[in-house]
C-alpha cells in the first residue's frame, strides 16, 4: 500500500512501539496488495529482526511507508536487502536494505474475518496438523 496516509506523521511512533515488543493497528488505504490486503483493511504488525520472502511488511522509503510483499532477499556488502512488490502490481519497488524495515504484518482484518500471515500462519498450520493425531490433547484457555 504505496499512500502515505497509512501511517502520516505517525512512523516514528509506530516504529518505536513496535521495538517495544508491541502489536501495532494501521487501517490501510490503497489497492496494491489485493487481494491479500484491501482498501480499509486492518493489519496487525509486530517488530521483524528477520523476514522470508513472501512476508509483508512495512518498509520507510524515502520517508513514506510502504506495506508490500517481499519478493526477493540477498546479501550485499555485509548487509542484508530485500525487494518488496506489491501483489496487484505488476513490477517491484526496488530494493532496501533491512534497517528499513518497520514491521511485519501477523494478522489482516477484513469485514469480519481474519487471515493470520507469514510465520504465524505456519506455526498455526503445524499445530492444527499435530492436532489432528488422536494422541495429542491441546487445551486452550487458563
């Protein structure tokens, strides 16, 4: 989502709560990422120290945010880039190295539903596959 109005003047605070260990809302606005992400769709970030090709995340390119795809990583000169693309586009954004990296998106919330990404998504695939063994007993609660 390439509009600035997704975070306005507010990146700064969103980073630092973020580093903090925070779970951070932004209301999207734009259609670079559909159908993943929607116009007006809420995602859930959290801090990223690492991402996998295939994450979204949130990025500061040249002082605007950029909620995309990571399409591409490699190693350059020590440093480890990424290259982001949003799905409904049609070529990437560049590349960035990762101290730009704001968050990674966890959860999108759209009219009711709610899609867990990346790794979380994985972890929860691997529970649920383990749950389905008749020997294993999950409780969820207290």
């Amino acid at each position: 989502m390439e509009r600035r109005e997704l975070l306005g003047d507010r990146l700064e605070l969103v980073e630092s709560l973020l580093a903090g260990g925070r779970i951070v809302r932004v209301q999207v606005t734009g259609r670079s990422m559909v159908p993943a992400i929607r116009h007006h769709d809420v995602v859930h970030l959290s801090h990223a120290r690492k991402v996998d090709v295939g994450e979204v995340v949130l990025v500061r390119t040249g002082g605007r945010p950029l909620l995309h795809r990571v399409c591409a990583r490699e190693r350059r000169d020590g440093a480890t880039w990424i290259q982001t693309r949003g799905d409904a586009l049609p070529h990437a954004d560049g590349w960035f190295p990762c101290s730009r990296i704001v968050g990674r998106a966890i959860l999108v919330k759209s009219s009711g539903t709610n899609t867990l990404l990346g790794w979380l998504r994985r972890a929860k695939d691997a529970v649920l596959s383990k749950a389905s063994d008749p020997r294993l007993r999950i409780v969820v609660g207290r």
